[in-house]
C-alpha cells in the first residue's frame, strides 16, 4: 500500500498556497481524490471554481471574508475550531488520498488554534493520505512531525513596489 | 489594460514546479489563458494530463525523457535551443495571459541556453502576459529582471529518507 507523507510549506515568501494548488492538481491529474480546507479564509478566490473541473476535489473555506486585522475575533477561532473539526471527519473518513491543510499554521501563530489540537488531528492520518500543511511561521512542533518542509523565502516582491493582488495571480 | 510581471521560483526546495502548476491552476480558473513550457523535462508527469481537464491550457516538453546527468549532450542543448525559439513564438503571439518557463533556471546553470538568449526572448513580453520562471540555480541577471523572486529553500525532505518520488506527489 502506498504511504502518504507529510508536507509543510512555509516562510514569507509568495508560493504557499500556490503550491499546494499545484500539488493538489497534479494529483488529481493521477487519479487521485484531494480536499482541499482553507483556513483564515472566506475571500472568493478563483481557484475555488476548481472543483468544477475536477469531480474528485472538495474544496471548503473555513475563514471570514475579512482578514483578521489585528486582534482575531470570537467568531474567527469559532470558524478555525469548526475548520479543524471538519478536517477531522474528512481524515477519518479515509476517503482521500491527498488533504491540505491551507493556512494551518496561520491559525496557530494566531491562537486561533492550539498546536496540540492540530496533531491530534494529524494523528488521524490514514497511511495512505498525503497531507499538505501551509502558512507562515510554522511552529516548531510542526516542523518535527513533518516528514518535507519548503521555506518560502521572499527575495523580492512586487507588493513592495505598490501592486495590489490581482485576479488569477493572488487571488 | 492588466499588467503582466515576471515571477521567479528557485532554490534547492521542493515545490518550485508545483508553485508554477498552482499559479497555472488559478489562472485558468479566472478564465485566462496559460502555455506552460517544461525545459529539461521529457518524463511522463501527471500534470500534462492538466490539458485534458482545462481547454485554455497548453503544455509543452522541451527535454530529454532521461535526466542529464554528468556533462549534457548536444541532443540536450538541441531541444533546450527549440524550446526557447518555441518560447519565442509564444510570447510573440501575445496569446497567452500566462507563460511558464518551467526550468529555465536549470538550463542556464548547465549551458544548455546563454542567459543573453534567455532575457532576448524575455523582452518578447507582451505586457498584459504574467511570466513565471522556475528551476534552482537562478542567476543574478534573471532575479534582478524579475518582479517577484521566492526563494524554496529545504528545511527537511524525505528523499533524504530514502524515499522515491511517487505518482501524482513528485511526478
């Protein structure tokens, strides 16, 4: 039987999300049946309109429209707490061969989670399953359970430069 | 009229390519129209089944179906030549909303192209048209061309582990 790993991707770099999309299509393109959570996140981005073209990939929000700005609201840990308890059932459903986790560690560094928590959900992994863990500041506990991790280290950015996220790009 | 930049990926990471694949993902899925062009690479990966799935999507192999390894042949520089002429073409089309130049980088770093060649077929531009360069070993002249650089740097990889790469995750 195959083993499934798991992949962090972190750091201040752009690529993050952007990889684990890539992950997630090539492994739809194997035949494989992905899920895809994202956490911190409840903007219309393009690539929720995937599943439209791919029946083997579920892809759900569990954030605010809103960034959180500052302090993260009673509502914001509800959401992640709700997201976490989601990607428990679709764990121990043992139906995917690839879960992401996007933003996961986004919630952590802003306690809208508790690490140990999230590795008692990862303790769920069945063998099989892949699973993709993005977002900066990855906690140290992370980083030991993980069997890959990619910093995304940003060496130069056009935000810098006063571009704004665009259609297709970031967003 | 929307302005193109250009991105790169490089590092001794994993997820440079997949980054590419994800930001191709959600291209497509805002309606736009991608080429994405793979140097170095004649191997049979999942993602150039990507076609099949998105009609706005077409992708090219540029290499040999064996690696290089050791000092490349002149078949090597050969296709890595056609590839970039086929770059040219692309670009000049002004076709496309994204071009992906997926191991260009690696080229450079093995002789296989002259950077002076590369940033020629740069120039080619369109300016609505996004265009990402990946592959490690990026050289001064792409990074201080480009809008955006992350740099994928490995923190831990399980090939280290002994693990092989797998359908539908590495290839």
């Amino acid at each position: 039987m195959k083993k499934g790993y798991i992949q962090v991707y972190t750091g201040n770099g752009k690529g993050k999300t952007t990889a684990a999309l890539g992950i997630t299509l090539r492994s739809l393109c194997a035949g494989n049946k992905v899920f895809f959570g994202q956490f911190m996140k409840g903007q219309d981005y393009s690539e929720l309109k995937a599943p439209t073209y791919f029946k083997n990939l579920t892809m759900e929000q569990f954030g605010n429209p809103a960034f959180i700005n500052g302090k993260p609201s009673q509502d914001d840990i509800d959401r992640a707490r709700k997201g976490l308890e989601r990607m428990k059932e679709v764990l121990e459903s043992a139906e995917y061969d690839m879960v992401v986790f996007d933003e996961i560690n986004t919630t952590l560094f802003f306690h809208l989670l508790e690490v140990e928590d999230v590795m008692a959900v990862l303790d769920l992994k069945p063998e099989k399953t892949e699973v993709i863990l993005t977002g900066r500041y990855a906690p140290q506990e992370i980083i030991d359970r993980a069997d890959l991790v990619t910093e995304m280290k940003e060496i130069k950015h056009y935000y810098n430069a006063g571009v704004e996220a665009r259609l297709g790009i970031e967003n």
